[in-house]
C-alpha cells in the first residue's frame, strides 16, 4: 500500500516509465541538450537587443548635450547683459561658452554676428545629431545628421 502512494513511482507510472530498480528517478533534472538549447535562445535574444543599448546611451549622451550648451548660452547672455553691449563679438562668446562648468569630452563652436550669436555643442559620445543653440531662433536645436555630413568640431581654450 505504501508503495501506491510514493510520488515519484505515481508519477512514473503515469507517464509510462518504469521505475528503475535502485528506486533512484533516472529523469531528473535537465538534459545536455535542453541547456544548450536554452544558452542558444538567450543569446540570440541579447544579440537581438544589444543595439538598442546602443541608442539608449546616444539619446542620454544628446540630453547632457543639449543641456550643457543651453547653459552656455545662459551664460553668454548673462555675461553680455553685464557689460551692456548689445553686439556679441566671437570671442566673448567662446570665453563665456567654454567658462561654464562641462562634460571633459565637450567642446563649442561659436559664431557671433551683430545682436546675434550660436553656439554649438560637441561631443565625442554623441556622433549621430547636431545640438545648436541659435539667439536669432531662441532656443536649442537637435538636429540629426544626414549620412556623410562631416560631425562638427568645437574648440574651447585651455586653462
């Protein structure tokens, strides 16, 4: 009687093995060949999500961007506003683009005509968008480059 209420024997016999004769399950855990299959399907999953990692880093790399050459114009207009001129030189605006507290792999371009001014942001991470800040439009710009344009370079002087 004992022997019909075992698991293992009842699960045996349902599945129509016989049970071996040392009493020890032969089926018991997983076989070579499931685990390969399943090392096999976990890694073309991984491969299949690999790029957007990639992505995932560029648009956070754009963000920091976009952010730090925002700043910099603030920081043009501010230091402008205390001199009360109200032509931007080229100069002045790279000292007070590249003043600014920044990532070390950032740098600026600058231009600066008149009443108007732009600046631009460069970074070695973000290889795929141009970030512009323009006065004449007032605001930053994201723009993604076309296949083949040359990626910008900016130039801060060193301290």
């Amino acid at each position: 009687m004992l022997q019909l209420l075992d698991p293992a024997q009842f699960r045996a016999r349902a599945l129509g093995r016989v049970p071996s004769e040392t009493g020890r399950r032969r089926d018991a855990g997983f076989g070579f060949i499931e685990t390969i299959a399943t090392m096999a399907i976990v890694a073309i999953l991984s491969l299949a999500a690999f790029p957007q990692f990639g992505k995932y880093f560029e648009r956070a790399a754009v963000q920091n961007l976009s952010q730090e050459v925002s700043n910099a114009a603030q920081a043009t207009i501010s230091d402008n506003s205390l001199t009360g001129s109200a032509v931007f030189n080229g100069p002045q605006v790279l000292a007070s683009a590249c003043g600014i507290k920044k990532d070390t792999g950032t740098s600026f371009a600058t231009s600066a005509s008149g009443s108007d001014f732009s600046i631009q942001g460069v970074n070695s991470s973000v290889t795929h968008y141009s970030v512009t800040y323009d006065s004449s439009q007032g605001g930053v710009k994201v723009a993604a480059l076309a296949q083949g344009d040359p990626h910008p370079s900016g130039s801060c002087p060193t301290s």
